[in-house]
C-alpha cells in the first residue's frame, strides 16, 4: 500500500510537471511568440504583388513628350509556389513560346538565391497570351502578372544621346540604393541616368489571399487581414530642349559624324544638342541582348558617346578669341598693332605654317581674326607665354567639366604644370606657338566651345549650360532647376566689343572666312576652324584622314539671342562644310520665332 502511495504521488508530480511544460509552452506560444506566429501564418496565405510606378516623361520645353511609358505586361514566378518545375516550364514554353529549358533554368536560379523573390519569365506578352494565361491561371502555380510601364520613344533616335538609356538594375546599383527594385530597370546614362531619383516614382502594393499552390483565392475571410498601398509615378522632366530645333539639327547633321550644339545667350539653356552617329534607345527598353549590345560597345564609330559633351577635338582655329583676348588684357597687344605673315613663322629649327601659303602680309587685330591668320598668333602667343595664357584658357571654360549635368569630358587646357605631371617632360616654347591655334595638347568639347561663344556674345558671362527646366511631381508640385553662372571672362567690355565687331566680319566681310554662314536679313558673328587630324605630310585622300571642320557663331550679332557651334569630323574646311550647317539653324530658328510670334499675337 505503502509503495502504491509513492508511485501515485511520483505519477501525479510528472503529470503535473508535463501539465506545467505544455501551459508555459502554449502561453510561450500563444502570448510571447503569437504575433510573430500570426504574422507567418498571415505571409503564408497572402501574398504581395508590386504594383510598379510609372517612370516620369520627359518634355521639351513646350511640354511636347520626348519620352513616354506604355503599359507591358510581363509573366512572373515565385519560386516557393512551385512545386514541380518543369511541368510548369513546359506549359508557359506553349503560351509563351519560349523554349522550356530556358523557363526552368530561370526559375531555378532564381530558386536557389531566394525561393520568395519572384522572377520575369517573358515581358510585354500579347493581348491573345494574356487572355490565355488568364484562362489557365488554375494550371500554373507561382505565376504573377505584373503591369509594368516601358519606355517609350515617340520620335524614335531624336534626342537620344543625351536622353540616354535605361538598363536592368545592377548589384552595384542595387547595394548603393536599396529602394531600387532587384528585377526592375534604371537609367544607365543621360537624362535617365542623372535624374533617376526624380523619375522614378514609389512603388505600391497589393495583398491577394492565396492557397497552398499560390493561385489566388477569392473569398471576404480575411479581408480585414490585406494592405494595399497606392504606387506614385515619378516626376515629369521638363528639357529647355526645344524639339523643333533639335530635329532640325539631327536632320542638318545628316549622316555626317560631328556634333551642333545651340544655346540661348541669356540663360544658357540648351535649345539643340545634336550627336551623330547615335543609337536608338528603344533597344534597351525590355533589356539588350548580350549580341546587340557587344556590338555597340565595339562599334569603332562610338555611337554610344555624345560627341556633344564627351567627345574631345582639337578646336583649331574656333579658339583664337582666346589668345586674343588674353594678349589684349595683358597688354601684349593692341587693336592697331600689326604682325606681318609671309606664309610661316620659324621658331629655332622649326617651321610653322599658316593656312594660307602665300600669306596674308601685314594684319591687324581684326584682320587676323576675319582672315584667321595662323602667323599673326604664333606671334601672339611667343609673346604672350604659356603661364599667362594657360590661365585665360581656363577662364573661359576649358579643361573643365560645364556643368550640364549629364556624362561630359573636361578637355584639356594645357599648362606648364599640366605637361609636366602628365609627361614628366618640360613645357617647349613650340606648344605654346600651336596652343594659340587650337593645335597642340588643346582638347574641348563641342558644348565647350558653345559656351565660351555665349559668353563673348553675352558680354562676358560663362554661363552653366541648363538641360533640365524644373521637375512635376503627380501632385503638381514643380520644382525650376536653377544653375548659377559659372564665371565672368576677365577681360574689359571694350575687348569683347572688339572680338564680337572682328567676329561680324568673319562672316559679313568681303575676305572672311565664314561667308557660308551668311544670312540675309539677320547679321550674324561667327568664327570658322580647321582643326588637324594628322600632320599635313601624311594625309591622304581617304575622308578618315580629313580636318576636322568647326564654326562657331551667335546671332543676332547687334542683340545676341542664341550661339551654334558646329563640329563636322573629317569635314574638310569649316567656312565650307561647317558653316552652312549653322546657317540652317540659325535660319530654322528664326523662321520658328517668327511663326510663333504670328501664333501668339493671332
């Protein structure tokens, strides 16, 4: 009896130390670990769908659309929901005719680095594979259908080089922004690039209750359990581009290799900004393939780079304002002062040329300016120096970023200390002589020279060329994008006044050098450049081995409103070649302001 009495006291205090264990385990459960619980069975049965926000358009200045969206929509997989891989690929390989391999390798991938993150399986289906995908949506477990928003380029390449392109994120891209979606596209150069932030909008949400197999389930049960959330679109921006003058540039260019860059000379917003050769950026709208994309990048003509504002010449002749306007503030020079030019200049053992063989004889400032004669600025320049010239260059904008926002080169704007960091090699007497033409170690982009135009034009402001007017917000919210002006030329009003008045007669005088840019009720200034490729004993007649042809210009001449700068590579001579083309746009420009003008006042 006595043994029985200690076995039932023993069983009693296991089973209430068992009775204990399960209460705490239940009250661990239920109240400590219940919302972390809840939360998971929740996650199970619902499942989140991105609801993707429209990129923002891009507009002209007018607000006509350069970039727009379309709806696309793409197939989906979630691994997790997917419980027998390759029936699933052989039935979307059907619909979608997409070779099965390829589907079950995509969503095993994507399996093996996360099985909750979905992955796109096919983008922008049709309406007849959508309607049949809708009608088996039972049959195909984990499949999404997201309505996405894919670029759109209502005129075609116009614009492409600085609108740029957007491409598939990257793990770069991806570890620096968190916010960006793993699977979605962001802009990769340009506009697109640069203004990301601003275009790309806030992504909402939807919660669908599912069952076991993903597929969705319609029922009011756990309604109160869902949470959607609305997407924002992204910010329209609004280009100082004008569409017009940028067609009529693209079209000017032709299939010339060069670039036409027009600014207002007031504000130095960026009216045109032609490049050739360019791509077409709907290339990249659902991702480039791995063969078109190898072939842009090898393409030795660089349809890629916006010769505009990245790519580099040796200016010639379009930079002799430069040297001027330093030798006449260092007091090297005066207007008066002449130089005699028998065809070369010769400097201890060497020879330098100038363009015209036989020479011009005695030349004044503004002679040598209107008949861009060579000696008159090797001379110039001997006795200007390197030290004081090297800084003028830079006061006019080169060897410097402009500031315009988008990819750009800085050039170069030699110097004694440039060469020698450079090379490790001394400053010769002889660079400085070629600097003063825009040979040498002179490299500037076409925007540069655009910029320097502007601002000899406008008085003598180097202004920050503005791409970008202001942003919309969805809401309405603008926000005007203002740059400040980058500089103040360093030389007198007197002087500008004097290059602008030898600049008029590069154009409108009997022997300049830019009678092709002439027009005939609007004066127009202007300066021409032939900038050498190769040295002049080894050319040939093979159209690679050619100058390249500059002008640069404002108008009109008495009440600047806007600067052309013209590049053509391998054009020949820029009075032939190159100032023609910014006759037409300048031409365009005004026939446009006039029509505008009738519009306005009817």
């Amino acid at each position: 009896m006595q043994d029985f009495k200690g076995k039932l006291v023993i069983s009693t205090i296991i089973l209430c130390l068992a009775f204990v264990a399960l209460v705490s385990r239940l009250w661990f459960l239920q109240v400590i670990k219940g919302d972390e619980f809840e939360s998971f069975s929740i996650g199970n049965r619902i499942r989140i769908e991105r609801v993707p926000a429209p990129r923002g358009r891009v507009l002209d200045r007018y607000g006509r659309e350069l970039v727009v969206n379309r709806p696309s929509f793409d197939i989906s997989i979630l691994p997790k929901d997917v419980e027998d891989v390759q029936a699933l690929s052989d039935n979307l390989s059907l619909i979608l005719d997409i070779e099965s391999t390829k589907i079950r390798d995509k969503i095993l991938r994507a399996a093996r680095k996360s099985r909750f993150k979905a992955v796109t399986i096919a983008q922008d289906i049709n309406r007849d594979q959508l309607a049949v995908i809708e009608a088996r949506r039972s049959s195909l477990p984990g499949l999404m259908i997201e309505v996405n928003n894919l670029r759109q380029y209502p005129h075609g390449v116009l614009g492409a080089s600085f609108l740029g392109y957007i491409g598939k994120v990257s793990e770069e891209e991806l570890n620096a922004n968190p916010e960006l979606n793993w699977n979605g596209l962001v802009g990769k150069s340009g506009v697109e690039k640069t203004w990301e932030n601003s275009l790309r909008g806030d992504d909402g949400f939807v919660q669908k209750v599912t069952d076991a197999l993903g597929r969705e389930v319609h029922s009011d049960l756990f309604r109160k359990d869902l949470v959607n959330k609305n997407s924002v679109p992204g910010k329209d921006v609004v280009l100082s581009i004008d569409m017009d003058l940028q067609a009529a540039a693209e079209e000017a260019l032709g299939e010339e290799f060069g670039a036409i860059v027009v600014i207002d000379v007031r504000n130095g917003d960026v009216l045109a900004m032609a490049s050739r050769p360019t791509f077409d950026p709907a290339d990249f709208v659902k991702g480039i393939d791995a063969a078109k994309w190898a072939e842009l990048l090898n393409d030795k003509n660089y349809p890629l780079v916006n010769r505009a504002t990245q790519g580099l010449y040796a200016p010639g002749s379009v930079f002799k304002m430069v040297p001027l306007a330093a030798a006449m503030k260092e007091g090297v020079i005066d207007p008066d002062m002449r130089f005699n030019c028998p065809g070369s200049y010769r400097l201890g053992t060497h020879t330098y040329r100038c363009w015209k063989r036989g020479g011009h004889g005695s030349m004044n400032m503004r002679q040598a300016l209107v008949h861009s004669c060579d000696v008159y600025f090797y001379k110039l320049a001997e006795k200007l120096g390197i030290e004081r010239f090297s800084k003028y260059m830079t006061a006019f904008g080169f060897g410097q970023p402009t500031g315009i926002g988008i990819e750009e080169r800085a050039g170069v704007a030699p110097s004694r200390e440039w060469k020698l960091e450079r090379f490790k090699k001394p400053w010769y007497k002889g660079e400085t002589i070629v600097s003063a033409i825009g040979q040498g170690y002179v490299s500037a982009t076409p925007l540069q020279v655009a910029m320097m135009t502007a601002a000899i034009a406008n008085g003598g402001t180097l202004l920050t060329p503005r791409l970008v007017v202001k942003e919309v917000a969805f809401s309405g919210e603008t926000t005007v994008n203002t740059v400040p002006p980058h500089g103040h030329l360093p030389v007198e009003d007197s002087t500008l006044a004097l290059i602008r008045e030898a600049m008029v007669g590069v154009v409108n005088d009997p022997g300049g050098t830019g009678k092709g840019a002439l027009l005939k009720d609007i004066k127009v200034a202007g300066k021409t450049g032939t900038a050498q490729v190769i040295s002049l004993g080894s050319q040939t007649d093979a159209k690679k081995h050619m100058d390249h042809a500059w002008f640069t210009s404002f108008a009109p001449a008495d009440k600047p409103e806007i600067a052309v700068s013209v590049v053509v590579e391998h054009g020949g001579k820029g009075g032939s070649v190159a100032a023609p083309l910014a006759k037409r746009i300048m031409e365009y420009y005004f026939d446009l302001k006039k029509e505008r003008d009738a519009d306005d006042n009817v």
